[in-house]
C-alpha cells in the first residue's frame, strides 16, 4: 500500500516508474488479515495476542497455552491492558518490556491501518506494475490481487515458487526484477539515441 501511495505522489510529480509489489495488493492484505485476525475489535486484538505468543514463544504457545492466554485477557477492555498482561505471562525473551510493548503497539497500529485502508484517489497508477506472486497460497483470490482496479495498465503477474516468505529468498524474483530493470534501460538508453539522431 505504500508502495503505490508513493507511486501515485511521483506521478503527480510528473515522474513514471515501474511498480513492483511482493505478494500484495490492499484488497489480497485486507482479505488475508480479515480472515487470520478479523475485524471485530476484541477479536482482533485477541488473534493479534495470539499470533504473537505464537511468533515469540512457539514451543510455549500450545493449544492449552493459548486457550488460556484467551482467557485472561479477554475480560480486560483495552489494548493497553491486554499487551501488559500479554507481556507478564510471556516466558524470557532476550527482549525488554518497553521493546516489546513498542513492538505490540507498532503491530496493531500497522494492522489498523491495513484493516482501515481505502484508495483516495480519483486517478489510477498509470507506471508499469509487476506483482511477483508466490505459489503456495491458501486464499482464492484474483491473479492480480484485485490490482486492475488501481493500474492503468494490465498488471504483470509473475508466480513464484514458494510462500509469502521464502519468496524474497528465490533468486528467481531478482531475475524478473533486474531483467525488467535492465530491458527499461536498454530502451531508456536506444529512445535516447533515436532522438538524438533525429536533431
């Protein structure tokens, strides 16, 4: 999403690009959040508690852990509340308090945000777009992610093997980017010659 924000400032600037998008569109985030956390506010924290204690303490976060993790913070009322109870019945990490706080706190503002997201803007993106999409995807969704409605142009949908992480790792993704990079250029640089040659 901020990816094609700053595409759509540099465009009102006068200035074209080439967007690529990893494994995201603002309809595919939202869809996928939707179903992984929810919408509902209390839900939504709750899952969010849940995937953490997940991601920070994966051989203590067993279905009982986290059965009970639910009910202890479920009754509190706010994020605040739920973080700090979070935090207290978390194991020992290498991390301090406040930085896990900031953590939780930057998680669910980012996650809001997503959750909350809608394009303003009455134009679409008129530079080149590329969606590197992985192959192992759980979600039915469009092939573009739903980009067709945001571009100008038809997307360029390049499947990956892999999942939403190990996707970035796949020397196959720089292929496609650098390749695209190097024929912009190329063309960039023979425009240039003709119109040189044309003086």
């Amino acid at each position: 999403m901020v990816a094609m924000e700053l595409a759509m400032a540099l465009e009102a600037e006068g200035r074209e690009g080439h967007l690529y998008l990893v494994d995201s569109s603002p309809d595919f985030l939202q869809s996928v959040q939707e179903r992984s956390i929810g919408n509902n506010e209390d839900q939504f924290e709750i899952n969010l508690m849940c995937l953490m204690f997940n991601l920070l303490a994966p051989h203590e976060a067993t279905p009982a852990a986290v059965s009970q993790l639910v009910e202890k913070i479920k009754p509190l009322k706010s994020w605040d509340e739920r973080l700090e109870h979070f935090i207290r019945m978390l194991p020992k990490t290498d991390h301090s308090v406040q930085h896990l706080k900031a953590v939780g706190t930057a998680s669910y503002i980012r996650l809001k945000a997503m959750s909350n997201y809608k394009w303003g803007h009455k134009t679409t993106i008129k530079s080149p777009t590329t969606l590197l999409r992985s192959t192992l995807m759980a979600l039915k969704t469009e092939e573009d992610y739903g980009l067709s409605k945001y571009c100008d142009k038809n997307v360029e949908v390049h499947f990956v093997v892999g999942n939403h992480v190990t996707l970035l790792d796949n020397k196959h993704s720089a292929t496609i980017i650098n390749r695209q990079a190097v024929d912009n250029e190329a063309t960039t640089f023979k425009n240039t010659i003709m119109a040189e040659d044309s003086k």
